[in-house]
C-alpha cells in the first residue's frame, strides 16, 4: 500500500500509532506533520489493524481504514463483511444489507454473511426475507450446535411475530397462444363421418398483453402459538379486446397453530372467483386444510387438501365440485438454492360428465440465488388426465390427455428502481389430447417489475 493511500486513511488519526501492537510487523513510518503520519503498510496489515479497531468497538477510527482497503479488490469479501458489521452495530441497517449483499452476489456460500444479512432484515422488520436467510444458512452442515440453535429461535421468533406481508408484479407478457386453443384448422367429427372446420376465434391467437399480479397476507397473533391467517391473490391479465381477458381472485381465512419444532397446521374458508372473456368463468368457495413440518438442514415436508364448489356463467356443465391433494419435499441445496418435489392429484367431478376428470401428476423445480446478484429458478411438471366419458360428437371414446409444463425464471434483486426489482418469467404448456381440439401448444414470455413489501 502507498504512503498517499495510508495518508488518506489515517488522516486525523495518529491516535492508531499508539494502538500499534509490538507483536505485529512493524510499519514503516516516514514521516509526521501537523499530527498526520505517512506510514507504509501492505493491505492484509491494514486489515488486520481494522479487525482489531472493530473489535474493540471503535467504529469511528475504522472507518477510514476500511475506506482504503477498497483499493485492494482482493480483500473486498473481508472488508464489506467488516463494514457490514459496523454498520449493522452502529443502526445504519440500509448500509449493513448492501455489504452484507455484496459479499453473497459472488459468493452465495459464505453462511456467515447470509446469517448477518438475516440479521440486519429482521432488525428492519422484513421477517419474510430473513426467514428465507436463515432457512438457507441451516442448510450448512458445518455450523456449530450453538449457531443452529440460535437460528431456531430467530426463525421461531419471526413466526411468532409476522404479521403482513404484501407483493406487487407488474409487467407485460407476449403470448403465442392467448386464447389457450388448438393451431389445427380441421378436427375430427363422428357426426357423419365428416370433419368440423375451425373459425379463427376457435384456434389459437398471438398477442401481448399486459399483467397486474398482486399477493398478500394478515397473521393476527392470539398467542400459544395460536392465529388467525387471512391470504388473497389476485391478477389481472389484459389482452386486446375482451374474449381472452382473464381475470382471478381467491381469498382465504382461518386458525393456524404452531406447534413445538416449528410444524404448522392452518385450517381455512376460501372464496374463488375468475373471469374469463368478459363472464364470470367460476365463482364459488370451500377450504383447505396446510400442513408444513420442518426437517433437519432446510429442509422441509408440505402437504396441502382443497375443496371447493364452483359455478360458471358458461353452463351447469362446467359447475361442480374441485379437490386436490398437494405433498411436496423441499431442500436447500449448495447453501443459497431450494430443490422441490411434488406429487399431486385434483378431481373435478362437474355438471357434464365429458368435463368432469381425474388428474396425477408431479413437478421437479429449483431456484434460488446465484453470483453476480441474479436469482433464478428451473421447474417443470408431468400430468395425465383421464375424462369420465367421451365428448358427444367428437368421439366415441373417453378423453385421455398428457399435459407438460415448464417455467424458467431470471430476476435481479439486487438492482432496485423505486423499490422494483426487474425479472424475466418464461412459461411454455403443452397439452397432447386423444382429440385434436384440444392439442395445445403455448409460449408465453413475462417481462416485469416486482416489489416485495
């Protein structure tokens, strides 16, 4: 290190000349004047000297030290870690998250600027982020019985206190299929041995369109690990014209008990509603029944039962009732992603049997935080659905259909405008049906902003 960078450093500051160990190297010191030294020292001895300065609670003379050592790029994990800490210490906690945040978008491995991140955003009051922080840090196998267990009771702490939380998504998304129908002109007819020829509103459209997600929830405490829970999501999605808008709203509300070990049950009423093209597609209400137990090392076991009643402003035919049945294992993998498995099977049993259907199926998918501040996620899923009876005049048989899905996700936390982040979300579907109506194939790109509150 110069003697100009050292200047710079310890401007104001001869005071640290006393605070010299005798065990260390000594520096080389050049010269003094009007209480101002220029000394010679390498870098690690400048970091070393800050270590000691930070430890020692004195956060002002440190300060300087640590402002040189941006000139040593080498030593940038060690020196945002230890501005980090000063700040956190001294409650400038917007500081503290931006080190402590730098340090992880090139090493997302480093647990113990994870656990002083989680730190810093439960102080700021942002339980949510620091649940997931403290839930990838338990992940690694090294920490001591200690750390473990003081993770437990801030994630036990944080449960206990949650009470809101609130997302916002707002983009634009270019779809290849709109209208979710099939690209066939023909399709096969029993009715007279004929084939039915396919207007243009009936096959599948192109278009852009713009989106409006919202997310949230209340938690109101009533203590012993008791609470009432009230969710809602909504999204808007607006095409050209009216006939492939598509609007949906679900809220939900019931007790929730946490029990020892951090398993949690909720039990909730629910109401759905959904517009599709201008008319109430369905409209109806149930509950669902969650369960999530906690296991060792971040990981963790889901399971979620639905049912609900449903009517349709398109006919009797598409009322009824829904149920589903969700497990799901989930892991933290290589200290900063979550690997998902999920098995799952829904039954709609509707006014029309040709409508009514059994579905099996599952999802792999993985995602989390990588280098350079992006997260990022893969998942995709298999399902076969089997229709109770055949469609009249399409086909003598019962519907038999495979669907394939799979989602790739890419988003910049890191980089903040107003207090959105920008993301990318592409989704691609595909239905392979026993009738050519409902062979499907569509690409949908979503280009937003969201904002986690």
């Amino acid at each position: 290190m110069t003697g100009r960078m050292a200047r710079a450093a310890l401007a104001g500051s001869a005071a640290l000349l006393v605070a010299w160990s005798p065990t260390m190297p000594s520096p080389s010191l050049e010269a003094c004047d009007d209480g101002i030294c220029t000394l010679r020292m390498t870098a690690p001895q400048l970091l070393e000297e800050a270590e000691k300065l930070v430890t020692a609670k004195r956060y002002a003379e440190a300060r300087p030290l640590l402002a040189a050592l941006h000139s040593a790029p080498e030593l940038s994990m060690e020196t945002h870690f230890l501005e980090g800490f000063v700040a956190t210490e001294t409650g400038q906690y917007d500081e503290a998250a931006k080190d402590f945040r730098a340090i992880l978008r090139d090493r997302p491995d480093v647990t113990r600027a994870r656990l002083e991140l989680a730190r810093v955003l439960m102080l700021q009051g942002k339980d949510a982020a620091a649940d997931h922080h403290f839930r990838l840090a338990e992940e690694d196998s090294d920490l001591p019985p200690e750390i473990q267990r003081t993770i437990s009771e801030a994630r036990s702490i944080i449960r206990n206190r949650k009470n809101w939380n609130f997302n916002l998504d707002v983009g634009f998304a270019p779809d290849s299929n709109v209208n979710n129908a099939t690209s066939a002109r023909l399709i096969d007819s029993i009715y007279g041995n004929n084939t039915i020829e396919l207007d243009e509103q009936a096959r599948a459209r192109k278009g852009i369109g713009q989106m409006l997600g919202l997310s949230g929830g209340v938690r109101l405490r009533l203590g012993d690990g008791k609470a009432i829970l009230i969710d809602a999501d909504g999204q808007v999605i607006n095409q050209r014209g009216t006939s492939a808008d598509d609007i949906s709203a679900l809220i939900a509300a019931g007790p929730e008990l946490t029990m020892k070990g951090g398993a949690r049950l909720s039990v909730q009423a629910l109401g759905v509603r959904r517009w599709y093209g201008g008319k109430i597609a369905q409209s109806g209400g149930g509950a669902r029944i969650s369960y999530q137990q906690p296991l060792a090392q971040g990981q963790r076991l889901g399971f979620q039962i639905d049912g609900r009643r449903v009517e349709s402003g398109y006919g009797d035919a598409y009322a009824g009732w829904q149920t589903s049945a969700y497990a799901t294992y989930e892991r933290v993998v290589r200290h900063s992603l979550v690997a998902s498995a999920t098995l799952f099977a829904r039954r709609e049993a509707l006014g029309l049997d040709a409508y009514s259907n059994s579905e099996f199926g599952g999802a792999l998918g993985i995602g989390g935080e990588l280098p350079l501040g992006i997260n990022a996620g893969l998942s995709g899923g298999i399902s076969r659905v089997l229709f109770d009876d055949p469609l009249p005049i399409l086909s003598p048989d019962d519907r038999r259909d495979w669907r394939f899905n799979a989602r790739a996700y890419l988003g910049a936390r890191s980089v903040r405008v107003l207090g959105f982040s920008p993301s990318l979300t592409y989704t691609y579907n595909r239905a392979e049906s026993s009738l050519d109506l409902y062979r499907t194939s569509r690409h949908r790109l979503q280009v937003g902003l969201a904002r986690y509150f």
